[in-house]
C-alpha cells in the first residue's frame, strides 16, 4: 500500500468525525430560534488539491451566513488550512460577500453567487467571486475563483456541513 492509500481513508474517517462531533454535540438549542430567522450555521471538513490536481491540504473550520432569505445575506468563514502532513498551517477568513442577482433554488439545493474579501498571506483580496452552494439540510460548498486567489484553494469547492438543529 502506498502512503496515500492509507492516509486518505484515515483522513476521510476524521474529517466525517468533525462533522459529526461539532454538529451534533456542540451548538446549543438557541440556534433553532436562529435558523427560523434566516441564519444557517455550520463546519468546513474538505480536502482541497495541490497544483498537480491530487489532495495536499485540509481545510477545518465554521461558517455563518445570516438573512439568507433577504437581498442581503451576510456569509462569513474562519477556517483553518494546512497539508496532509500537518505542516504550513496557516488560517483564512471569507467575509464582506455582496450577492450577484437572486440565489438559484431548486427542491434539493440553494446556490448564491456574488463577491468577497478572502484573507490571503499577501494581503486580503476583494472582489473575488465565490459561490455558496446548501444542499439539501445537510451539507454545504464554497467555491472560491482561483484565478483571484492565485489557486491557493486548489480547483475543487471547500465542502462542508450544515448544522440544522431541529
């Protein structure tokens, strides 16, 4: 077996356990008021690719995004991202996204499209497109463009979990 045979199911196996543990056990109550009120809470758990198309980071972190139902949501990010081997750790943050048009729903999954500030090592970078994908009541993806953030996410969405309390 090579190296990355093993690492990956071990990784998927923890990264599953994240989900899981921060989203069943560690929000309060107080959020089901919250998401009735257009909140949505949740984790980021994603392996992202290197240059050469192969898994090299993991991204770990939580995610906000408030007024979803309005013409102005407010989605913010903090997650954490550093490579298989648990070196380059290093933290970023999306925040101040302006949406584009009117999301696109459909009866499994919501998608709202627009603009952000993503923290980068040179500098924050504004106006770059991302789109925010919810499906279903269960997970979630952030794409950011990587031609704004010179493809420092890889060329696959940062995915996630949704935290629906009910």
């Amino acid at each position: 077996m090579t190296k990355n045979t093993l690492i990956m199911p071990t990784l998927t196996a923890v990264l599953a356990a994240m989900i899981v543990s921060v989203g069943v056990l560690s929000f309060p109550l107080s959020i089901v008021n919250a998401q009735q009120s257009g909140t949505l809470t949740g984790t980021i758990a994603s392996l992202q690719n290197g240059k050469d198309g192969k898994p090299v980071w993991v991204t770990s972190g939580v995610w906000d995004f408030k007024n979803v139902n309005s013409s102005s949501p407010v989605f913010n990010a903090t997650f954490n991202m550093f490579m298989l081997n648990g070196s380059a750790a290093h933290k970023h943050t999306i925040t101040d996204f302006k949406i584009t048009g009117n999301p696109t729903k459909n009866a499994m999954s919501s998608t709202y499209n627009g603009t952000a500030t993503v923290t980068l090592k040179k500098g924050p970078a504004t106006g770059v497109p991302i789109s925010i994908k919810l499906m279903d009541k269960s997970a979630a993806s952030i794409w950011i463009d990587p031609s704004k953030t010179e493809n420092h996410f890889g060329n696959t969405p940062i995915y996630g979990a949704q935290h629906r309390i009910k």
